[in-house]
C-alpha cells in the first residue's frame, strides 16, 4: 500500500484529472486526489496525495500557492488566455514605473470576478457549463489575497502587444487569468494571461517535483504524510494516550491550541485534533491516521 505526498511537474496540454488518473494507473493505487487544480494550458507543481494522505488534500488547498505568469497586452479572449479566439484588440503602449505602480496596488485583500470558464458552481451547475450552452449567469465574486507581487521581466515590446511576466503569492481560490485581466484594466487596457507555471504550494516547492515519466521510471520521492503537518503544534504521546487517540477520544487540551499533531513513542504519525469547539478548553478527532 503506497501512501504519502508526490510532487508532479505538470506539463501543458494535460488536466489536473488526466494526471491523477496516470499516476493512479502507473502506482495501482486509487486512491489519490490534488490539492488544486491547474488548467490544461498551464504547466507546474501539483501536489498528489496518496492513499491516506488524501484526508489532507482539503488542508493543502488552503496553502497559498506562488506563480508565475506571463502576460499580452491589447488582446482579449472569453477565456481570458490564448485558449479561445481574440474577441477584442488595440495598440498598447506602458511604461516600466506604470506598471509596477499597478502590480503593487493590488497587494492585499481585493474583489475578484470568478471567470465563467472554470469549475466554480453556481445553483449546482459549473460555470464553464453556461458558457458552453451559452447561458447567462450571474459570475460570482469573492475576496482574495495577493500576499506578493513582483515584475520579473521589462515590458517584452514586440509590435502593437508588449508582454511582462511577474511572480505573485496568492491565497486560496484566487484566479490568476482573472488577476491578468484586473492587472490590464487598471492600466486601462485588455490582457491575457498568455502563460501561466505554478512554483510552490505552502511548503511543497516545483524543484522538488518530478514528470510523470520519472514515476513510470519508478524515479520520484514519496513524501511522508507527517511533511504536510510540519506547521502545526505536534506532541509525542505515552502508550495509555496513544490508546485514547486511537480510539478517537475527547482530549484535554491544557496548551490552549487549536489544533496539534500527535505521535507515538515510535514516532508514528497518529492523527490530527482540532479544537472543539470555539473558546473549548477539549480537542476533538479531525484527520486520524491510525484507529482501533
């Protein structure tokens, strides 16, 4: 039974689901879910967690996660990307101090617009479903965070449609294709987000991951379960609170947090306990690991 955490270098062209279902198939283990979905276009880290460690995939994609993206100015597309035909073209003329005077007015928390071809549900139907049946929908939106922002490159000017590319930290549910599109009205133009390579996912960094080639190689590295927990308050326990635990027992929580990790003597990972309640002075089961 193979359980713990790979790191997959996503390359163009495939889904998040055509990467799971490769993986499952070369390891023989169903059970297997990713911690954020790139889209076919975009290239980059995506954590997998296997076996038991699919309990954390909900935690993991609350992780900020760092990209790098490229971006064309003077185009506009329904896709917001090169994915679907230009809709809309001008001339387009920015300057270095402009544009990162834009980048950095976006640092912080922001209203973004949910783009209509994604996955996002409204009345339990997904967006990018309207907009193949092109029905009108309503596009939600949601606060998000850009923690950082930086401009990686010049403006690129290659005729009537400069390119930059920037590197951004963002929080969960943040769309960068919508981000590009918010970057390019501020500048009072159109964009589109012409590339797009994710690079890190909390603590999981893009240069520790391998292809997919490399796991049919049997050439990649399984990553404890107990890696993604690193942050959390961790304790190590007798044989009688071992017991307890397994047994998913009410615990005491003297330390006053809200969440720990608990380990036996031979330093197995036993479960994850979070708060009760708020203001409890109990912990409860949330991510268990080894039972009764």
């Amino acid at each position: 039974m193979i359980e713990g955490i790979v790191l997959i270098d996503k390359d163009k062209g495939m889904t998040s689901r055509d990467v799971v279902n490769s993986v499952s198939k070369i390891i023989g283990e169903k059970r297997i879910g990713h911690t954020g979905t790139l889209d076919p276009n975009a290239s980059g880290l995506l954590v997998l967690c296997v076996g038991k460690a699919t309990k954390l995939v909900e935690l993991l994609m609350d992780h900020d996660k760092e990209y790098i993206a490229e971006v064309t100015l003077g185009l506009k597309t329904e896709t917001l990307d090169l994915d679907s035909p230009i809709l809309e073209e001008c001339s387009v003329t920015i300057d270095n101090d402009k544009l990162i005077a834009v980048l950095n007015s976006f640092i912080g928390n922001y209203e973004q617009e949910v783009p209509i071809y994604s996955a996002k549900k409204v009345n339990g139907k997904k967006l990018y479903e309207y907009a193949r049946s092109n029905r009108e929908v309503l596009l939600p939106k949601q606060i998000v965070e850009v923690k950082e922002i930086q401009l990686l490159t010049p403006i690129m000017n290659n005729g009537t449609h400069p390119k930059f590319r920037f590197r951004v930290v963002v929080s969960k549910g943040t769309y960068i294709r919508s981000l590009v599109r918010d970057i390019a009205s501020r500048l009072n133009t159109i964009g589109v987000m012409s590339e797009l390579r994710r690079t890190r996912v909390g603590q999981y960094l893009l240069k520790d991951a391998t292809k997919i080639e490399d796991i049919k190689n049997n050439k990649y590295k399984l990553l404890e379960i107990s890696s993604a927990l690193a942050n959390y308050n961790q304790e190590v326990v007798d044989d009688n609170m071992e017991a307890k635990i397994k047994n998913g027992s009410i615990l005491d929580n003297p330390k006053d947090v809200d969440s720990i990790v608990f380990f036996n003597k031979q330093n197995e990972l036993l479960g994850l306990y979070k708060r009760y309640s708020k203001d409890s002075k109990k912990l409860k089961p949330w991510k268990m690991f080894k039972t009764n």
